[in-house]
C-alpha cells in the first residue's frame, strides 16, 4: 500500500496526512499536483487548505489542475480516494462527487470538535466502522453541503451519506450540525464507495496528544483492507 | 480577431441560501431601510479575443460552464460590450 496525498498551492494538512500515516506505517508520499502522475499509487488523498486561495469557490481552481484529471482516472479505476474539508470540496466541484459546499449558514468560520455517525460502511475508509460514533475536528468556512431535491433523495436511498454529525447520543440534532449542512450530512461517498468526502479533519485525531484518536480508524482501513482491482 | 468584453453575472440559485445576502440585508434593516430580501452574486469581467460577436458570446458561454458558475449552486448571465478593437494580429 502507497499512498499519495495530494498538494495543490495552498494545501495545508499535506504533513498532517504524512504524520498519520508515518505513525500508522503505511508508505506514503506529498505529491506536487502539476506532476501527478497516479500510476505506482494505490489509494490518493486530498488534503485540507485553500487550494488557489478559495478564488472564486473553494475548490473551483484545482478541479483544472492536472491531479484532479488524474483523479478522475484513477477514481474510475476504482483507486481509494479520500477528499477531507478542502479536499471534499475540490471532489465535489471536480464532479467525482455530488452536490456542493458553500458558505456556513451562520457565515462564521467553525474550528471545533464534532460528532458524526459513520452511515455507510461502503467505503475502504469505512469498512468495519457502521453505526460508530467518531469524534473529529473541524476548521471550514464553507462546509455546508448543499444539492437540488432529486440529488438529496439519491443520496439518502443509495446509502451514499457516509458520515452525518450528530449529539452525544448519535440523534442528527440541528446543534450538533456545525454548519447548516443538509440532513446534517458531514461526508458523502461516490456510488462506487472508493471515493469518500468529508468535511472533518481525520489527519488530526490519530494520537491523543491530539485529542482524539478517532481518525486513525478512518485512515489504518487503508493498510488494512483495501483491495485494488488490476 | 477582435477584442471583447464579457461580464458575467454570478448569482446563487433562488432556491439555495445566501447566507451572505441574508447579513446584508439584516445590516440594511439597521440602516433604516425596510428590506425584504438580499441576493448577493459576483460580477466577473473578461476581456479576451474571439473571430465575432457570435465567437465571442459562445467563449463567454463556456467559461461560464466550465469554470465561473457551478451550476449546482449558480446561475450565470452573460452581456458582452461591442469589440473593443476592430483588427487584432
């Protein structure tokens, strides 16, 4: 298993990813996003950030670069692709995933710890994890995802919702949604499921120096179960 | 060749929330006016080359599509000015 974490200009939780990996002991490599090449990867990660400062929508610019073109081809392939916060939304403007994110319904910034409860099991990152509650932080301005009616409702009936934040006790209450998300939707996997996008900071709960240590159950499905078709 | 200018118009869908046009019109209200909605959007300008007027619009078009809008959250108008220049190389 190699992984490679994606770096478009201004991503910022590429070494977070790598720290993560390192302590979990999966290979792993930052991969500049002009000369991805995706080939000799098994599974690619998008990092957090600004990519191109957010101009013009948060992730609008780095759906044009050249790794998001090689992550088309490689989610088709059926690559393991996980996009978190900046990541989900480079993954939902780059159309690998539906809807979109947009602004925090309250218009601030949320840094925070949240609660989601893992609703699909579909996914490398997943596997194993149905009905667990994981608590992870989050730091985004625009995580509120957003779709049209007839998408909302493929989503929900296709199990495509892989993660909803929810209280203490697992109930999708509108104070446990951080940012006004539709149906407290925290994550969203591609029909497939080797896509996953979440809006949450897995990276930073994989020790409990940092917290929590939640994320690493999320990020060690990779090392140990993932399986990639020729 | 001739140079063009295209603005396009940006704004969120009706039915999506603007959160940004809801602060605006709250501060409105505190300025005295009676508000009853806000949209907020942006307005992009190009200036490019393109063969003609038809060129130019179906350019301006595409990069709507592709990149200034998305479509999911956005609609777009485009309003191209006159040829700013009549030959370019």
């Amino acid at each position: 298993m190699k992984v490679a974490i994606l770096l478009y200009p201004g991503t910022w939780s590429e070494r977070d990813f790598a720290h993560a990996f390192g302590l979990l002991g999966i290979e792993h490599e930052i991969v500049w996003h002009a000369d991805a090449d995706l080939h000799g990867f098994d599974a690619a990660i998008v990092p957090g950030g600004f990519s191109y400062g957010d101009h013009l929508r948060a992730g609008a610019i780095a759906k044009l670069s050249p790794a998001t073109r090689e992550l088309r081809r490689a989610a088709a392939d059926g690559m393991p692709i996980l996009g978190s916060c900046n990541g989900f939304q480079i993954l939902c403007e780059a159309g690998l995933l539906p809807g979109a994110l947009v602004r925090n319904t309250h218009l601030e910034f949320r840094c925070d710890w949240v609660r989601m409860r893992v609703e699909s099991e579909e996914t490398p990152f997943t596997r194993g994890l149905g009905g667990e509650l994981l608590r992870m932080p989050i730091a985004h301005g625009e995580g509120c995802w957003v779709a049209d009616e007839d998408t909302l409702l493929r989503v929900e009936s296709s199990g495509q919702v892989a993660l909803r934040y929810v209280d203490e006790r697992g109930t999708a209450t509108p104070e446990a949604n951080p940012n006004g998300s539709t149906a407290n939707i925290a994550g969203l996997r591609n029909e497939a499921g080797n896509v996953l996008g979440l809006m949450p900071h897995p990276e930073r709960c994989v020790e409990d120096l940092l917290g929590g240590t939640d994320g690493r159950r999320m990020l060690e499905g990779l090392g140990a179960r993932t399986v990639i078709p020729a | 060749m001739g140079e063009f200018v295209a603005t396009i118009h940006v704004r969120p869908k009706g039915e999506v929330r603007d959160p940004q046009g809801e602060a605006v019109a709250g501060a409105l209200r505190a300025l005295g006016f009676d508000v009853t909605d806000v949209r907020t959007g942006k307005e992009i300008v190009v200036r490019f080359a393109a063969a003609d007027d038809e060129g130019a619009r179906d350019a301006a078009r595409t990069m709507g599509d592709q990149l200034l809008a998305n479509p999911v959250i956005e609609d777009y108008a485009v309003e191209l000015g006159a040829p700013t220049e009549a030959a370019r190389g």
